[in-house]
C-alpha cells in the first residue's frame, strides 16, 4: 500500500520520512508552500500545495494513488477561519463545520480523505524512537501534584 504525508513545519515530517526509508516504504509527501521547509523535496518525492486550495489537494491526493496517510507538523490554522485565500472545496468545508477549532477542522480533513479511499494513519509506530515510555521520568509523585495535574488536565480538555 502507497503512503503519504501531509507535511507542516518542523522536524516531525523529517523524523518520520527516515523511519519510513528504513522500513522500505516510499513516501509521497503533500508539502505546503511556505508552510513547510523545502528541503523535503530532498528526501523524498514532492508535491507542493497551496495552503488552503483543498480542492486540488483533493485531486492530487486521489492522483497519486496512495492508499494511507500520517499528518504531522505544525500547521497554523487561525489563516484558514479568516475565510481569506479558500478554494470553493475549503469554503463550503469550513462553513459546514459546527466550529472552527483545530480538532474540528482536523477531523474534517480526515472524513474528506476517507471519501476519497484514503486511510489517515497514526503515525506512532513511525516514531516510537522520540517517545519516552510510559511511567514516571524521575523521583515521585506526590499526592498534592498528581491531584494538581488531574485538574489541570480536567480544566484543559473542557
């Protein structure tokens, strides 16, 4: 099956394109103009595409013929809720949403490739090696902090 990858800004693209090389996967990558570093186009086949234009993404998604795909790196989303620069495909998708929160817009992107045949993948196998295994980093926790870090994390996910 034909991979793909939807590439942002910074190092997390590079990390996964090196450990796909290493299990002898070729990668097609969908870089986004100046969103994401050039240098990619060195290590693996590109297709450059205009943040925003989803419509041609789409379309050259479905021409490449890949099958899966991981997305990663830091895409800026608070250009796509101005409404400026959109296709008529990204318009009717933004205003389609209930919200235009990242997670939202995301999933809507993941729904779009599904329609299309495209599996996006979670590309934890392709970096296990950056994760620190689970557990305690260092010393331990007392009760006071752990309560702390729950409502925290309550506080965070509402």
């Amino acid at each position: 099956m034909s991979l793909g990858l939807l590439a942002g800004s910074g190092e997390l693209p590079f990390e996964f394109l090196k450990k796909a090389k290493e299990k002898g996967e070729d990668v097609t990558v969908f870089a986004l103009e100046n969103i994401t570093e050039s240098r990619i186009s060195e290590v693996s086949q590109t297709i450059w595409v205009k943040p925003f234009k989803f419509g041609k993404f789409l379309k050259d998604v479905k021409k490449s013929g890949i099958s899966r795909m991981a997305i990663l790196g830091k895409i800026e989303h608070k250009n796509a809720v101005l409404l400026k620069g959109l296709d008529v495909k990204a318009l009717s998708v933004l205003l389609s949403l209930k919200d235009r929160k990242p997670e939202t817009i995301i999933m809507k992107l993941i729904d779009e490739l599904k329609k299309i045949g495209v599996e996006v993948i979670d590309p934890t196998s392709y970096l296990s090696h950056l994760l620190h295994p689970e557990g305690v980093i260092e010393g331990k926790v007392s009760k006071e902090i752990k309560e702390e870090a729950e409502f925290g994390m309550r506080i965070a996910k509402e």
